[in-house]
C-alpha cells in the first residue's frame, strides 16, 4: 500500500513530465496529489457500492451507507472526536462558514469581539468580516511579531477580554508555514468565556491533531490538503454546540420528520448535511487517512523536517533572495516557506520555474491582509507533501538564481 522507499512512486501524476522536464511538484498546501491506494478505494467505491448512503434498504445502499459512515468514524478517530461531532462539507472554507452562518452570527451582539491572526487565510477571516458586519461585533486582530512571525503572548493576554466571543485561528499559516501555539490561544479563550474555531487546513496532513486533547470547539479541514479527494471536507464541533446550532441548508436526510407547516430536524451530525453527499469523497478521505497512517506520523514528521531545514538553509544561501516569516534559517516550518527574489514579480518566478518542470504558488496566497500588515505585495510559496525529495528541494534550488538571469539580471 505503501512504497516507503520512494513515496512518490504512489503517486502517479507525478512520473509525467512537464514542459520536457521532471515535474517537482512543490505546492501541496494549495492541494496534495493523491495515491493510487486513495485513488483505487475512490473507483472501487463507485464500481461496487455507490448507491445513495442513508436512502434505501436494499443491500447496495446498506453498502454505500456502511462507506460513508465507517469514513465519518475513521476521520474521527484521526482527529480525536467524537463520531458524531465530524460533520461532511465541500472543504475547511465551507466548515467555517458554517460556524459564521449557525453560531456566530446568533452568538454575537454589539460591544461583543471576534479575535483572530492578521496571518489567516481568508477562508478564515471573510466569514468573521461578515460576522461583525451583521452583528455589530468587532473583528480585532493579533499582529503577528516581524522578527519571529509569532504571536506575541502580550498580543494574546491584551486582545482576547471579556468582550470576546470567538477566537479563530490557524494552527499552520499557510503563507509562514509556522506553527500557532493553539494550547495558548484556546487557554486564554477559556479564561474568558470565548469559543474556539481551529482552522487546521495547514496542520493535519503534517503532523497529529487531537481536536479533544486541544479543548477546540470547532475545528475545519479539507481532504484535498491530505492525499485525499477535492470537493470534502471535515467541519468538527463540540457536541454541545451543534446540538443547538439550527441546520444552514435545508432538504434531503437532515429531517427527523415534516409536516405541511414546519419540520423537525436531525441531530448532528446529519443536520448540517443536506440532500445527496459526496460519499466518493468520504471513501477517499478515510482511505488519505488510512494512508498516512501506513506511512506513520514518525516518518512522516521527520521526512519533512530533514527536507524543510535542507529547502531553508538552501533559500538563506541563495544571493538575493529574502524568506517571510521568521528571519531564522532554523526556525520550525511545516511543509511552507514563502521568499521572494529581489527585483523579480511571484508570478515571473513561478512562470519560469514551471518551465523548468517546479510548480511553485506565487502571489498573496489568499492573506492579502498578513502581506498588506508584512509590506510585501507578493511572494513564491514552496510547500511539501509526503512524496517531497531531496532532489525536490535540490533542484529549485538550482533553478532560483535561472530566474534572475532569464530576466536578464547579471546575477
Ligand atoms: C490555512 C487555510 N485555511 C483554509 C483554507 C481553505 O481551504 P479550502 O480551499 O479547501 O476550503 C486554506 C487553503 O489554502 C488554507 O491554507
């Protein structure tokens, strides 16, 4: 199932070439590429058991219903919840949303705040915009430190007060690639009578997370992010909570009964998942996680940490060429760095290198307000997954100082 030795050759969009080059996919943080055994457990879910999870008693749909919730209990026991706390949505962006859309916009009132990192994906600051907007409540944000990247613990003990109702937060930044001290922010919610949103898009494919160890009240991710399927991903709240929550989208099986006027709906976690479900995608999210656990956290943890510290002493080497985040070559990144190269546009490094096979991002990585708070308009993100190598890292490495000289740079 899996190919220790050489990961990579688990995945097969990565043997093709690209533009006449071996293909160095270096942006797994946008999305991971999946293996074949994710792949194969996808097609055989619908070659011999898709009918419609939870609508039929014949055999088939028992099958199909049997798939689904046995993915909804593995993704729980990957996590540290509960069964029924793991609600199925299209991705993290859709689980935040809908914490916006049922608690926090009932939760909040004028005079009331929303707390979360001047580093947080859109995904995760848009919906506690529009929260405050409705409410009245105010969006304060933690400024992160320019030397560390860091929230300074003054920032925590002095914005999260007794106004707060939310604190929302990344546990990995997808642009600095640095880890958020949750145990700190959800102690400091606690004290003050806040409820937590983990955005842990960034976290879970590259380290363990145990949403009941943290105290976490809500916590959001997606499959694509994890070796998994696009179009699932992963909403967890405290069953306390979503018991009261009322539904987001109404139909299908996430009624108890209806009559002409009025309806009694599911408990969760069937509430929040109206009409027909991406059960392919459960199939494969449950597969991801099994995956990852063949390769084993150990590994998989020390894998990316060899290769990060190799990518970030490479980048310190590099002549004009500036890391964000933590000035410290050693500092901990998991799986993202983000640099820039002096005098050079994100967009033209990135078309470059893809000329030479790299797929890198560029650009604001969907944090306009960390890069507006930062100074910088744009930057290139490499990022890694479980089937990163060393020649990975190597050969951007090599490319980088191509990319000022095909712009016609003496050096
Ligand atoms: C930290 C973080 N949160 C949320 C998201 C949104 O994930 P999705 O696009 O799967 O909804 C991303 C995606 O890049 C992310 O990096």
């Amino acid at each position: 199932m899996v190919n220790i030795k050489n990961i990579s050759d688990d995945f097969p969009i990565l043997a093709q070439k690209i533009n006449g080059h071996r293909f160095v996919y270096l942006d797994s943080a946008a999305t991971s590429m999946r293996p074949n055994f994710v792949l194969d457990r996808i097609d055989a879910f619908y070659k011999s058991s898709a009918a419609n999870p939870h609508r039929g008693v014949y055999a088939l749909a028992e099958r199909a219903t049997a798939a689904y919730e046995g993915a909804r209990a593995a993704v729980a026991r990957f996590v540290g919840a509960d069964t029924d706390e793991i609600v199925f949505t299209r991705n993290a962006s859709e689980s935040l949303n809908i914490v916006m859309y049922c608690h926090a916009q009932y939760a909040l009132k004028p005079g009331d705040s929303v707390v979360i990192p001047i580093s947080e994906h859109h995904s995760n600051l848009v919906p506690w915009q529009i929260a405050a907007a409705k409410t009245g409540a105010e969006l304060r944000y933690l400024y992160t430190d320019a030397e560390t990247g860091l929230i300074p613990d003054s920032e925590i003990e002095r914005k999260i007060d007794k106004t707060t109702k939310i604190v929302a937060f990344a546990h990995v930044s997808n642009v600095l690639g640095l880890r958020f001290p949750a145990e700190k922010l959800v102690a400091r919610a606690r004290c003050v009578g806040a409820v937590t949103v983990l955005d842990a898009a960034q976290s879970v494919p590259h380290f363990p997370v145990d949403f009941h160890g943290l105290d976490v009240d809500f916590a959001a991710f997606s499959a694509h992010k994890m070796y998994g399927p696009m179009g699932i991903g992963v909403l967890y709240g405290r069953r306390e909570l979503l018991e009261k929550m009322p539904p987001f989208l109404f139909g299908g099986d996430m009624i108890e009964y209806v009559r002409e006027q009025d309806t009694d709906f599911a408990a969760p976690p069937h509430r929040f998942e109206a009409g027909t479900q991406n059960a392919g995608g459960a199939v494969g999210l449950a597969a991801a996680v099994e995956y990852i656990g063949a390769i084993g956290w150990a590994n998989i943890e020390s894998r990316e940490a060899a290769l990060m510290r190799r990518l970030t002493a490479g980048l310190a080497e590099q002549k004009r060429v500036s890391v964000i985040g933590d000035a410290d070559p050693g500092a901990r990144r998991y799986g993202v760095v983000s640099f820039n190269i002096e005098d050079v546009h994100s967009h033209d490094a990135a078309t470059i290198l893809d000329s030479f096979g790299i797929a890198i991002r560029a650009g604001a990585h969907c944090a306009h307000p960390l890069l507006d708070y930062l100074g910088v308009k744009a930057s290139c993100r490499a990022s890694l997954g479980v089937y990163s190598t060393e020649q990975d890292i190597d050969r951007l490495l090599e490319c980088i100082p191509q990319v000022r000289r095909k712009l016609g740079y003496g050096d």
